[in-house]
C-alpha cells in the first residue's frame, strides 16, 4: 500500500514532488520497520519489499547514503532468502530499470 502512494508522490519528471520531500525519513523509517521484522507475515515482507524499491525510486535523490545502503544490502540479503527471492528481484529490477510512468528512464544510483 505504501508503495502505490509513493508513486503519488512524484511529479511529472518521475522524481519526487518538492512539496512532499519531508514525507521521505517517515515513509523509509516505516517501511525499515518492517523490513528488520522477521516474524511478520509473507506478504507483509514482500509489500515492503517492493516499497522499499519504490522509495529509492522516488526519493532516491533525498536519502542519505548509509540509508541507500542499507536498503540495497537488504535485498541482498533478501535474494538469498526462497520467501523473499521474488519480490527481491522485483524490486532491484525496478529500481535498475528507473522506468517513469512516460516510459523515460534515467539512473538512480551513480558509480
């Protein structure tokens, strides 16, 4: 569910909308919430999962680097892991891909 309105939160360019920067540290404190949890409900995990990568996405730009590790060495962690493989790959996929909704694509994370 977080994840679909993050997508809400960009704006035409597919980054996020100014006025909705100060959203960023709540919605990735929330969605780590859940990531750490390991006695949560499957689908739970993967939703989180893939809100994870919608984030990075989105607010790629407004989280600091030690957050954007973290988050991308969880789906490390998480591709080892049978129950969460799928959404894992979902999501470094389309964080990789950085689709827009106009099709534009563009890089998230410099090397």
């Amino acid at each position: 569910m977080s994840g679909n309105f993050i997508n809400t939160l960009k704006n035409s360019a597919g980054q996020a909308d100014p006025r909705f920067i100060s959203l960023c540290q709540p919605f990735y404190h929330a969605i780590n919430d859940k990531l750490q949890k390991v006695d949560i409900d499957q689908d739970v995990k993967s939703n989180s999962i893939i809100a994870a990568a919608t984030l990075v996405k989105v607010f790629h730009s407004h989280l600091p680097a030690d957050q954007m590790t973290g988050i991308i060495s969880l789906f490390r962690n998480r591709l080892s892991n049978e129950l969460t493989r799928d959404a894992s790959l979902k999501a470094v996929t389309m964080i990789a891909r950085n689709i827009d909704d106009n099709g534009e694509a563009g890089p998230i994370i410099q090397l």
